[in-house]
C-alpha cells in the first residue's frame, strides 16, 4: 500500500512538472514590427493597466479543492471501500493542477505540501 501511495505521488508530481514546461504560447515564425500609432493615448485618463484575478483565483480553487480531497482520503485512510476510486480521481486532477502550478508558480508549495500527505 506504501508503494501505491508514493507512487501515486510521484505520477502526480511527474504530469505537474511536465505541464509546467509546457507552453500554452503559440510563437509566430516571423516577428511583426508593433503598429504604430499617431496620437497620444494618455489623455483618456486610463493609462494604467488592469490585471484582473480571475485566472489565479481559479488556480488557486483547483489546488484547494485537490488539497481537501486528499486531507478527505487521508483523515478515512487506506482501509476505506471507496479508497481506491479517491486515489484514482485525485491521479485525474494531475492535468489541471499542473496548469493551475504553470499559470501561478506560487501555487508550488501548497501543492507540494498536499503531496507529501499523501506519502506514507
């Protein structure tokens, strides 16, 4: 059982690092000189940039929602009927928290530290 689990880990981790070298960018052949533009675009007043949150906190609630489920299957334990179906759905989260760990590196950690909960 000890196998299975840190097994598991390691697949985990393995498809997190592997998203995260991936990249979502596709990158032209050929560069494209910027448009040029003629007039002043500070007099509308608005001339900082906005960034919203919206993609970090859905990150955020993906590994949030992994790390429960796995205090969820580490509080029942390996002798629970439906362990092996949890341990299975979290292995399936692998693809998204690796997207959730490239689009905010600071999500690493607390992945990581869910992880290592699920090692014996």
């Amino acid at each position: 059982m000890k196998k299975i689990l840190s097994w598991t880990a390691v697949g985990i981790m393995s498809i997190g690092a592997l998203a995260a070298c991936s990249s979502d960018k596709k990158s032209p052949s050929t560069t494209k000189a910027p448009a040029v533009t003629t007039g002043d675009t500070s007099a509308s007043g608005d001339d900082t940039a906005t960034t919203t949150g919206g993609a970090s906190d859905e990150n955020a609630a993906t590994v949030d929602k992994f790390c429960s489920d796995v205090a969820d299957l580490v509080a029942k334990g390996p002798t629970a009927s439906d362990y092996a179906t949890k341990l299975q759905e979290l292995i399936g989260q692998g693809a998204s928290l690796g997207a959730a760990v490239s689009a905010d590196p600071t999500l690493q950690t607390k992945l990581t530290d869910c992880l290592t909960k699920l090692q014996p």
